[in-house]
C-alpha cells in the first residue's frame, strides 16, 4: 500500500475527477500511450481523498463540479501542502474559470470538448523525469550567465 506523498511512483500517475464516460474513455486510451497509471472517479469528494493518500503527477479536474465545490477542492490540497499540477477541464465559457485560476497549483484550462494535442501537452509536462528538468535548469542559468558577461556594464 502507498504512504502518502514519501516518494515519488515508478510509474507517472494520473488523478482524473468528474468526467462523463466518453471523455474518461478517451483520457484512459490517451494516458496508455504516454505510460500514465490512472485513477478516475467520478465524485470530487472521492477523489480529493485520493489525492491525498496518493502521488500523483498530474490532477485533471472537471467542471461542473459533482459533490464538492473546485474552490474548496483546490483549498483542501494547497491546506494538506499537496502541491500537485492541476489541470482544469471545463466548457469554454465557464465562470468558474477566473476564480479557479487563482490558486497556485492550477497549470492551466483545457476546454470541453476535449482537445487531445493540447492535453497530450500537459501530459508530457508531467511526465518529464524530475533530473531532466533540473538538467534544462541548469542549462538555462548557464546560458543567462553567458548573455550577461556579454552584457557591457556601466562603470
């Protein structure tokens, strides 16, 4: 059995909340491709409690919401200190959007209908191992060093 956030999976693992059926049948076929375990539930309160006993790399939350307001899902994780990306699924014109937006955790939206190449985006965000994203760190403070001796200082 996991124990809550010590360390990160083997396998990327995804948390998807609150979608119809022929959306989740779409993201499960996605998430086999990209080699992402996931986990799909269609309350928010079930899956936030999810979110907190397990790691997961990315959280793909729908709206409307079933069960549990986004804002206080969203509250519940950053009170917990779950720090995981989420991305927010949602109709185009949804009013929730800018409230939602607000919260540190939050990566983005992607609208209803699901469009696969902006989601298979996030996905290999996520799914980057951790020590490449610290080697592109490091090759980006190399070339801003670089770009900065070439920089004529005023004396």
């Amino acid at each position: 059995m996991d124990t809550p956030h010590e360390s990160a999976p083997a396998v990327r693992r995804l948390l998807h909340i609150n979608h119809p059926a022929a959306i989740l049948r779409l993201v499960e076929r996605f998430c086999q491709s990209k080699k992402f375990s996931l986990d799909s539930f269609e309350s928010a309160s079930v899956g936030f409690h999810h979110a907190l006993a397990r790691k997961y790399h990315l959280i793909v939350f729908g709206l409307p919401s079933k069960g549990l307001d986004p804002s206080r899902f969203l509250k519940g994780l950053l009170r917990a200190k779950i720090t995981t990306p989420i991305l927010i699924m949602a109709e185009s014109q949804s009013k929730e959007k800018t409230e939602l937006g607000k919260f540190s955790n939050v990566i983005g939206f992607i609208s209803k209908p699901l469009d696969i190449n902006e989601f298979s985006k996030y996905l290999d965000s996520a799914n980057k191992p951790p020590e490449l994203e610290a080697k592109e760190k490091e090759k980006l403070i190399s070339l801003l060093r670089k770009w900065e001796e070439k920089i004529p200082h005023a004396h």
